[in-house]
C-alpha cells in the first residue's frame, strides 16, 4: 500500500491560507460567520454588538440597582434615583396607557393652534423638547466667536431617513412609500385622528433639501437682530420665547444651511394653519411611538425596523429600557458606569498605548511626500497638539438634576429634551476648556475625533476585547485598538479634518499645490470604492471617501507604531511574521459583522462608512506586510501591482 505524502500545511495564525489570497475579510470570519446568527431583534450584529452585550449586562445591573433606590425612597434625589425613576417609567406596564393619554394630549393640543406666532410657539417649544421637528437647535463652539458656545439651527427631519425612499424607485424593490402610508394610516385610525397622507405629500417635496447628505454651503454665523430682518416671515419673538431664550436679539446663531432657513421662513409665508398642524402631528408620532405600549409599537417596528432595516423581532422591553438610558441619560449613565466599573490604572497603560500610536502619526505625516515641507511639519504638530481623551472624562455633566418620574415615560423623554437643551442655554458664551465631561458615552463601542478641539475620543467601550486585550500576543492590538486610534487621528487631514489647524481654527493651512496633489491622490480612492457593488448596489466612492482616507491611514499609522516595536525588540525574521498575521487577523476580526440585506442596502445610503468586507479586503492588499505574513504571490486574487497600491498619507 502506497501512503501519499501530506505536504505539512503552513500555520497563518490558525486560519486557511487558500482562502486567504481571495477573500481575506471572510477566510479570518469563516468559523464565526459560520456560527454566529443575527439576533431576530437586530438588522445587524458585529464585533461592536459583541462588545455591546457584555456592556449591556453591566449597564442593566446598574439600572436595575437605580430603580431598587428609587422604589425605596422615591422622593429622594440623586443621580441614582433619576435614572431608577426613568427606568420604573420604562419598565412599569401599568403606567403604559397613560403615555398614548399624554402624547394624544399634546396631539389635541395642536387644534389651538390659530396663528403663525402660534405655529412658531409650538416649533420653539418642539425644538427645547429635542422634537424632532422641521428646525433643530444645537450647541457649538464658534471659531469667530472667540470659541464661545452658541447655539447652531439645523436642519430637522421628516418621516424617512433619506430622500430616495421619497422617489418612486425607492431602494431595494419593496414599495416604500406604499407601506409608510399603511403605517401612518394605522397609527392615526387607532389614535382616532384625521388622515396623514397630505404629509407624504409636503414631506416629498421637502425631502431633496431637508434630507441633503452634505450641506455644501459655508456654515454661516448670523447675529438674532439679522435674523429678524432676513427671514422676515417667522414670528421669532413666539419661537425664542417658547425655546427659552428672551435675550436672542443679542445673541449670535450659526446656520447649517441658510438655503433651508429659507425655505422654513416660506414655509411660514404661505402654508396654511392646517397644514402645519399635519406636520407637527406626525413629528409628535414619529417622536415617541417607539416609546408607547403595543400596538403603537408594533407599527413602528414594522415598518421602520422591519421593512426598512430588514429587523426580524421586536426588542425585548428590557432593551427598550437601555435605549431609553443610553439615548437620554448619557452623563449620568456614564458616571455610574465609570464608578462601578473602571480604575485609573487601566486608563494609564491605554493611553500609554495611545500615546504610541500618536508618536507613529506624527512621525508618519512627517514623511508624506506629496506634502510641501512646512506642511508635513504643521501636519505633524497637528498630531502632537492633538487632545489624546481615554476611557472617561475627568468630570461629568450631572448637575442639576432633572425632574423625572417613575409613571409616564413620554413625559420623561420630554423633561429630559428640555434638560439638555438647559443645558444648551446655560453653557451659552462659555469655553470649550470649561466643558464637563463628554458628549459622548464612556461605554459606547466608538471613537471620535472632533476637528473644533482637536481631540481624539477613545471611550472605555472600546478598550475591551477583541479590539484591546492585553493576554493577545504581539501585533493582536496594534491591529485592533491601534488601527481605531490611527483611523480616527488620520480623520484630521481627512475631506473635513483638514480644514481645521491644530488649535480648531478654521483655516486653510495647505497650499495650493498640496490640495492638487490631495485630489489627485483621492481620485485614484474614490475610483476605486465607486466600482464595488453590494447586492448589485454601487458604492458611493465620494461620500465614503473621508472614513476610506482614515482606513487606510489608521491601518498605516498602527503598521508603523507595531514595525518601531519590532525594531525595538530585535525579533527574528519568523516572530516578525506572526505579529503581522497577529496585525492583519486583528483587524480583520474588528470587522466581522453580518448584517440583514435591508440594512446592508440602507447602509450603501446612509452610511458614511464603506460596507464592512470591503474595509478589510480593500485595505489590506495595499501594504507589503500583508503580502509577507500570508505569502501572498502575484497569481492569487487579491494581489495588487506594488505600482498600483493606494498610498495617502
Ligand atoms: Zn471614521
């Protein structure tokens, strides 16, 4: 008998090379793609949801520790009390009829309305709620303005989340609007009101200008007196009175979009009492439907979770209760969190890490070629000014306290709007230095980089496991954590990043030759990621492109700050290689997601970010590295000409 020679298979870190050269992203995944399902209450679920679980049980541990406080003496007042309040209100199905009584209340209170300066009352008082409404009002720090805060309008939004769902050839084959009807019809006929259908209509021809990706005007600063005199049509005496704000004619107001303050202020010129009235009843539906008992919220999954994002369950009431947390209690969620599960010495050996990742940056921008000389160094000094914020703040907004309950949820979602908003009014003038806390949860799954502070947000969230993990061997985080750090350091040259100098200014500090060079390098990125498809859906090249410059970047910046280790330490050709495949599973495991075909779609339209395979497998064939740790040759799939590989910075 003859016995065949098995050739002896070569270890890639554990996974199989043959697949490796042609679809990297799935050969790292393939046994957790394999095993792992979306939950039926989810459209989708990845690494981040991973993390987010075990998040979840200990932010569930503290609310349930609150609302035991808040039973036990619920007219005491403390941070722990507030959140146990809201999570009673949450949780207590008794209360549950007297939300639909309270949001049908407000709904009936909108017959009152006879004037325009009652139109404006009502949109002041929807914009302090934090209602979404067809103007929003926000916080900022303005630049002009010494960097004092003030108070920014934005756009507001409508019934759908982007202006294609409004054509006919809606997204995907299923008949959008068809259904976003039967959903408002079924809503109104159970809380025996009049018809919606008109609002599909305004909303229709609203959609191109409210729901515009980028708003490609400058932001423009305008004083309240100038407001008065330009859009002329808007009772703003009604408007600031019922915001909360008697002083506006003072005060300076920044405008996201002056072309859709027209179109409000003619809105208000020639739309009738009725139809603002439709407006606004829908905006309070689509406000707190989520938040009422059955049916209501059936008919809000169905349409918006299920027909939309392709969610397959109804969250389970308990989410619900996290959601409400997490989207309305930030700081004071955080601050429990921060104090029950987190310890400084672990915030020093991240940021110590960070601090890496930041030397490999600077050294990075230092040495881009295609830069003028005295913009790599600025460049560089960009990146060593840079605000480097790991784990958790040094002090949370959690003063005062807001008035909450424990019996009506819809109630308090609109004390809460109002609190922040407070919040909003009372920073007015003040310095970003002299900020509490952030905007941001410490225990969300994300990083952020804010081109107004330059500053880099790393929250605790991320600091877990697969992304950060301290018994991985070498090259695990760099490919992990230290490609996030990198991402989000490189959205400072990014389309936006780099029109902000290190102190947050405004100000252009490239030269007209390294802006040439910029678009003739992004040409090649926008080319490349416009020419994939997703479910027979294109990639939107341009609006991806400022998350594609910080992948690639963030993947370039960890390489290098992981290459300075392995100088340092003198590794052997053959350790050398297992960090990198370290480096490239890590990165490759940071992004495995599965995610429903709707969400996918919506994805291609809403998301900033390019579809999560095409970030690994896209990203990782323009560095040698990649090539060495899984001997990749010139025959297989994935090999790109070294000529051909896309280099920004
Ligand atoms: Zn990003």
């Amino acid at each position: 008998m003859k016995y065949k020679k098995t050739r002896k298979q070569k270890s890639y870190g554990g996974i199989q090379k043959d697949l490796c050269s042609s679809d990297f992203f799935k050969c790292v995944n393939k046994s957790w793609l394999d095993s792992v399902h979306v939950p039926p209450y989810k459209a989708a679920f990845g690494v981040s949801e991973e993390i987010e679980q075990q998040i979840e049980k200990q932010l569930f541990q503290i609310a349930y520790e609150c609302q035991v406080q808040y039973r036990k003496s619920p007219t005491h007042r403390s941070l722990e009390t507030a959140v146990g309040a809201v999570a009673d209100s949450v949780l207590k199905t008794a209360s549950q009829p007297k939300n639909i009584h309270t949001l049908q209340s407000h709904i009936g209170q909108l017959n009152c309305l006879e004037t325009k300066e009652d139109v404006a009352r009502v949109m002041g008082d929807f914009c302090r709620a934090r209602i979404g409404s067809l103007l929003r009002v926000d916080g900022t720090y303005l630049d002009t303005q010494g960097g004092k805060y003030c108070l920014e309008f934005r756009r507001g939004i409508i019934g759908l989340p982007d202006k294609l769902y409004y054509d006919d050839e809606s997204p995907g084959r299923w008949k959008t609007l068809h259904y976003y009807e039967e959903y408002l019809n079924k809503v109104t006929t159970r809380l025996a009101l009049p018809s919606l259908k008109p609002v599909i209509e305004a909303e229709k021809k609203l959609a191109p200008y409210i729901l515009l990706k980028k708003v490609n005007e400058k932001e423009k600063e305008v004083a309240g007196t100038t407001l008065a005199s330009r859009y002329t049509h808007i009772p703003w005496e009604s408007f600031f009175g019922a915001y909360g704000l008697p002083d506006w004619k003072r005060r300076v107001f920044n405008l996201e979009s002056q072309e859709w303050m027209s179109i409000v202020n003619k809105l208000f010129q020639e739309e009738s009492i009725a139809f603002w009235r439709l407006i606004f009843t829908s905006q309070l539906i689509h406000h707190f439907i989520a938040y009422l008992p059955p049916p209501f919220d059936d008919y809000h999954f169905e349409f918006y979770r299920k027909r939309l994002r392709g969610q397959a369950q109804k969250l389970p009431q308990k989410y619900l209760l996290l959601e409400v947390l997490t989207d309305w209690m930030t700081p004071f969620l955080s601050k429990l969190y921060k104090d029950r599960f987190l310890d400084s010495s672990f915030r020093d050996r991240a940021s110590d890490f960070a601090k890496e990742i930041q030397q490999a940056a600077m050294r990075r921008m230092n040495s881009v070629e295609w830069l003028e000389p005295r913009t790599r160094k600025l460049a560089e000094e960009k990146v060593e000014t840079m605000i480097l914020s790991i784990a958790y703040p040094n002090s949370f907004a959690t003063s005062p306290l807001p008035q909450v309950n424990g019996d009506c949820l819809v109630e308090n979602i609109i004390t809460l709007g109002i609190w922040k908003s407070q919040q909003d009014v009372d920073r007015l003038g003040t310095k970003r230095k002299d900020q509490k806390g952030w905007e941001d949860p410490i225990y969300a799954v994300n990083g952020y980089y804010y081109s107004e502070d330059n500053e880099l947000i790393i929250p605790a969230g991320s600091l877990l496991s697969p992304f950060y993990d301290e018994k991985k061997p070498l090259g695990w985080n760099y490919g992990g954590l230290g490609v996030i750090m990198g991402h989000e350091i490189t959205h400072a040259f990014d389309e936006e990043g780099k029109e902000y100098d290190q102190d947050g200014h405004r100000k252009s500090w490239w030269t007209s030759q390294d802006k040439q060079q910029y678009e003739e390098k992004t040409k090649d990125i926008i080319h490349l990621y416009s020419h994939q498809r997703v479910l027979g859906h294109p990639v939107d090249g341009k609006s991806t492109l400022s998350e594609n410059i910080a992948d690639l970047g963030g993947l370039a910046i960890a390489l290098d700050a992981l290459n300075l280790v392995l100088e340092k330490r003198r590794v052997s050709l053959d350790e050398r290689k297992r960090a990198y495949q370290q480096f490239f599973i890590s990165y490759a495991v940071s992004w495995r997601i599965k995610e429903k075909p709707e969400k996918q779609i919506q994805g291609l339209l809403v998301d900033r970010h390019a579809p999560t395979p095409l970030r690994v497998n896209l990203i990782v064939r323009q560095f040698q590295e990649w090539y060495d740790a899984f001997d990749i040759k010139e025959k297989d799939p994935m090999y790109v000409d070294p000529r051909k590989r896309l280099k920004i910075f």
